[in-house]
C-alpha cells in the first residue's frame, strides 16, 4: 500500500497534467492512474 499523502502528491501532479492536455485519450489515462493510486491507498475512487 502506498500512504494518503504520497498517492495525494501524485494524484495533485496527474491533475497538472490532466489539466494540460485535450487530448481525450490522454485524459483518461490520468483519470485512470489517479483511480489507481486511490484504490492502493485505501481512497475512494472518483
């Protein structure tokens, strides 16, 4: 498991470059690391 706080850090940086980027695919790989890094810190996912 990784903490709230690292998996916080990482999830703000793949929110920085969601938020770069229009491409669509892209996007959605973002959306789907950060949703990964919530399950393996014991987040709810979005």
């Amino acid at each position: 498991m990784i903490s709230v706080e690292d998996a916080n850090k990482i999830i703000a940086f793949l929110s920085a470059a969601y938020m770069a980027t229009e491409d669509a695919q892209a996007r959605d790989e973002f959306h789907r690391l950060a949703n990964e890094l919530r399950k393996a810190s014991g987040q709810p996912t979005q």
